[in-house]
C-alpha cells in the first residue's frame, strides 16, 4: 500500500543522497489537509514530528506543493520561510530540498531533505532525487487508481451479486427510504455452514464453487 511505496522511497533516498533529516508529507483525508506521514532523523536532535501538519501559506513545503515545483534552499540560515509550521522550533542553518511528489493528474505531497552542511545538495543530486520520486508518483498512480477501480465496483465477479461495500450502501439507502416513508422494511440473511471445514476439504476454488450454486439456487427461487 501507500506505506509500503513511502518506505521504499526512504530506503532508496538514503542510498543515492548524503542528507540527516528525510520527511514525506501527504494529504490526511481525516485532518483535510497536509501532515507528515513519514520522518527520519538520522542525527537524534529535535525535529519535526510525524502527524505534524503543514501550514500552506508561508511554508517551504506548502510552496513547493501549490506550485508543483522543487524548491531548493542553500543556506537556510538566509531563508524568510518556515520549513513545515510557523510554530516550529528548529534551528535554521545548513541545506534543504523539497520534492514535489507528483504525477500528470495529481500531486500526492513532497519529499523533503535536510542537511547540517549549507550547500550539499548538487544540481544532479536534486535531479536524481527528482527522478526517484517521480517513480514513486508513478507507484501511488497506479495504487490510487486501483483504489478508484474498487470503490466502483459494484458487482462480485464470482457470483454475479453486489459487493459487500456497495451491498452495505444500498442497506442504508433503504433504511433512510423507509424512515422517511414511514414504511416497514425487512431484511433476510442467509449463510452457508461449515465454510471453514468446506475450505480444508475442497479448497478456494471448491468453496468459490459452493458459494456460486448457493447464488443460483437463490435468484431461482425469488423474486427481484
């Protein structure tokens, strides 16, 4: 999942590029808006915590997301701006980069990276860390539309029946119908026994087969 793509691109960053601090920040559907999601300290001292929220306006990090372009400090002792937050307390020296992590239809959040040394971040080390995120963009992408693909679909491909998660928002469409009908509404639920022992005797393909008969039998005998 998404954790799995942002560990990986940690791992990775940590082999091509000399930095102390690594920060991911992504947007927190629950907090409607950009935190961190992912920090390493490599040098123990006071830092940015993970779950911190990014303040969008004069933010190095919010900038860089609004614009969808990289951002690069030198001397961040001669940087106006805040890193994340106006109430961090972090002192201000050495080098820093911020990442855009994006794709052609969206942006996901930023890399950052951080050095004690003013200057350390070359042009072709920006550029390789450009292209490694671009990859990981790329693996959110494919993960995003997935998810996408999943939330619309609304039949099961082995019985023909509606998934449980579409299933469940026609239950409650139906009892808010009925509340606002006065009407009375039933509801029928049916099970099949010994799935477990089914599973251990005739295996998925066997219990797939099972659970398939089951649907026949019961669009069969009642009506829709």
């Amino acid at each position: 999942g998404e954790q799995t793509i942002l560990t990986a691109l940690a791992e990775e960053a940590r082999r091509l590029a000399n930095w102390d601090f690594l920060t991911v920040a992504m947007y927190a559907d629950e907090r409607r808006g950009w935190s961190l999601q992912k920090v390493v300290n490599r040098m123990g001292e006071p830092y940015a915590a993970p779950d911190q929220l990014i303040e969008d306006e004069g933010s190095i990090v919010g900038c860089a997301i609004a614009t969808n372009r990289v951002v690069t400090v030198a001397d961040m002792s001669a940087e106006p701006r805040f890193r994340f937050h106006a109430s961090e307390t972090i002192g201000k020296q050495g080098s820093f980069v911020c990442i855009p992590i994006s794709s052609m239809n969206r942006c996901y959040g930023a890399m950052t990276l951080e050095s004690k040394s003013p200057g350390q971040f070359s042009g072709n080390e920006v550029e390789t860390m450009y292209r490694l995120v671009e990859n990981a963009a790329g693996s959110l992408e494919v993960l995003y539309m997935n998810n996408v693909a999943k939330e619309f679909v609304h039949v099961d491909h082995l019985t023909g029946s509606l998934t449980r998660k579409f299933f469940l928002r026609k239950v409650e469409e139906e009892v808010r119908r009925a509340a606002d009908f006065a009407a009375e509404l039933a509801s029928v639920s049916i099970a099949v026994d010994g799935m477990g022992e089914h599973l251990a005797r005739y295996g998925r393909e066997g219990c797939d087969a099972i659970l398939n008969e089951a649907v026949k039998i019961l669009r069969a005998n009642i009506s829709l």
